[in-house]
C-alpha cells in the first residue's frame, strides 16, 4: 500500500501530498518524543503544503497547546474558521 501512495506522489500534481504526509508524520513522531514546538512546526508544514485539509490546522494547534502557548493555539484556530 506504501509503495502505490509513494508511486502516485512521485506524479507532480500529489507532490504535494507527499510532502503533507511526510510533514504530518514527522510532528507525531515529534509529539510522541515531547517536542511539541517542533510537532507544530511540522504541522505548519503540512497544513501549508495540503491548505484544503481541516484537520492539520486542529493537529498545530494542539502541539502549540501542548508546549503551553495557549493564544497561538487559539488563533489557528480562529484563522482555520474563519
């Protein structure tokens, strides 16, 4: 299954999902090790890379409520709603 999505990304129209999935695989490794600054700079990453997804913007705010910045949390959240 890994090797048809790798296969199907390598096309320059899912490069981009490539590069979110990558992202988004990084910041939960991140996460799991507690280093939430860095997950949500993966999931920045991601969502920028897959802006159509309604979940990445939910996964950086929760790394950056996690690391305790609370406010910035609350404003990804208010740009992805809005």
């Amino acid at each position: 299954m890994l090797i048809l999505l790798a296969v199907a990304c390598s096309d320059p129209e899912f490069g981009p999902t490539l590069e979110a999935l990558t992202a988004y695989d990084q910041g939960r490794v991140a996460l799991g090790e507690g280093h939430a600054v860095v997950a949500a700079e993966h999931f920045r990453r991601a969502a920028a890379s897959d802006p159509a997804s309604a979940t990445l913007p939910g996964w950086v705010a929760h790394a950056l409520a996690l690391s305790g910045d609370e406010a910035g949390a609350g404003n990804v959240l208010d740009t992805a709603l809005t």
